[in-house]
C-alpha cells in the first residue's frame, strides 16, 4: 500500500471542530433607498458594459454621473429580470424547460 492509500483521504491538519462561518445574506438596497436588485443579479451585467452601451447613445460631449449611471444599472437589473421572470411563467405553462425568443 502506497501513503496515500494510508492517510484515507484526511488533510492534515484540518480538525473538524474548524469549520468556517457563513454569514447570512443581507438584503442589498439601492443607494437611493429602494429594494430591488441583490448582488448576485446586478454581477450578470458590469457596469462596464452598460456605460459603454451609453457612450454609444447619448452624443458626445455629454456627461453621466455616477449617480445616473447606477441608477441606469439597477433599473436594468430590474426589466432584465421582469422580462426574464415573465420568460420563465410561460415556458412554465407551457411545459417546457427552454426559454427561447
């Protein structure tokens, strides 16, 4: 028998009695106060992507602030995830298990 087949799969100097903490999620709320978009819905869309998409529309010359620009954010967050929830209710009555066009 080789050592690895010795140990049993046990990493060393791991004891059972530590075992990390997991905090509850809080509720995440926009700057302004309103509830709405959570952390893990507003990182499927960067920022990045949503200012470059403005640069695009509005003329040159004009500046966003940031304020503007994460309010922009959420209230995408927001359609995307209506258009999606609203996507999702159909399939549903539908019977299927794709949401397409």
């Amino acid at each position: 028998m080789g050592r690895k087949a010795k140990r049993g799969g046990a990493k060393k100097g791991v004891r059972d009695t530590e075992k990390t903490k997991v905090a509850p999620a809080d509720d995440c709320a926009s700057p302004g106060g309103e509830g709405g978009s959570t952390a893990s819905a507003a990182a499927g869309l960067p920022m990045a992507n949503l200012v470059r998409l403005m640069r695009q529309v509005i003329p040159k010359g004009v500046k966003v602030s940031a304020r503007a620009k994460h309010l922009t954010h959420d209230c995408t967050v927001e359609f995307v995830g209506f258009v999606a929830g609203e996507a999702s209710e159909k399939a549903q009555a539908q019977h299927r298990r794709i949401i397409s066009p």
